[in-house]
C-alpha cells in the first residue's frame, strides 16, 4: 500500500474516534436552556402603541418588549426603560477641518465613505457652521492641549 493511502486511512480513523468522543461527552449532561417566549406572530391585543409602527407589550412572563413593524414582519426588542432614539450628545461638526479662502470657508470632515467637503460663503454659514468656525479660531493655532500633549 502507499505511504499516503495510510495516512488517509490512519486520519480518517482518528477523527472518526475523536468524533465519536464528542458526540458521548455532548450527551452526558444537557444543558439546561432559558424557556424564551416566541415573538409574536402578530401585534397582540394588549400592546400599546409608543409611535407609528412600534408598540409595547408585556408578555406571560412579565417581560416588557417592544415591537416594531418592518418590511419582514414583526421585530421584538426588549424594553430596557431607555429612550427608543438617542440623541447624539456629540457635536454634529466635531472632527470638522476649517480653512479660510477670501470670504468663503472650505469644510473638511472625515466619514464612513471617505472625506466629506464643501464650501460655503461666510454670510450664508449655518448656524452648526458659525459655531465650529468661531470655535477653531478661538483655538490656539499649534491645536488644543490634548493634541499638543500626544505629539510630545
């Protein structure tokens, strides 16, 4: 016989063994599994509507849930007491590049599908613009500590 005709043979033996090995451990001690309610099928009697589309219910546990139509049918999430939408507590132009060009301002900002830019005039700068402008030159020209201290 080859030399690596045996050694299939010899592997697939093994792991025919090792398998077998699994499968008795596996089937000694079953673990035992949370008993997890269904979502439900359609929107039940009881839930509230919280905004179009999602409600909030509590089922046969006492677990509070919402529910959400999508185009795929009914989404459950559950209910944690926090708000359905976070606002961004950040500053929407935070991370903005701001160079000056005569009497307009050229915007750089970095985002999931490259560098955002745009120009826009002084006299028609968004409120969000103003303020990220005169935040950068209030800030002194090397950067703002933080920056200053990673360079060291």
């Amino acid at each position: 016989m080859k030399p690596w005709a045996t050694i299939f043979f010899i592997s697939f033996a093994l792991t025919a063994g090792f398998g077998a090995a699994q499968t008795a451990q596996n089937t000694k001690a079953p673990a035992k599994k949370q008993q997890v309610t269904p979502a439900p099928k359609e929107i039940p009697a009881n839930a509230e509507e919280v905004e179009p589309g999602t409600y909030r219910y509590t089922d046969a546990n006492g677990k509070k849930w919402f529910l959400r139509k999508t185009p795929f049918g009914l989404a459950r999430f559950e209910d944690t007491g926090e708000p359905l939408y976070r606002k961004s507590a950040e500053d929407p132009m935070a991370g903005v590049k701001i160079t000056e060009n005569g009497d307009s301002l050229h915007f750089e900002r970095v985002g999931p599908f490259g560098t955002y830019k745009w120009d826009k005039k002084k006299s028609e700068l968004s409120q969000e613009e103003k303020t990220a402008w005169e935040r950068q030159k209030a800030a002194p020209a090397g950067g703002s500590d933080k920056n200053q201290a990673k360079n060291r």
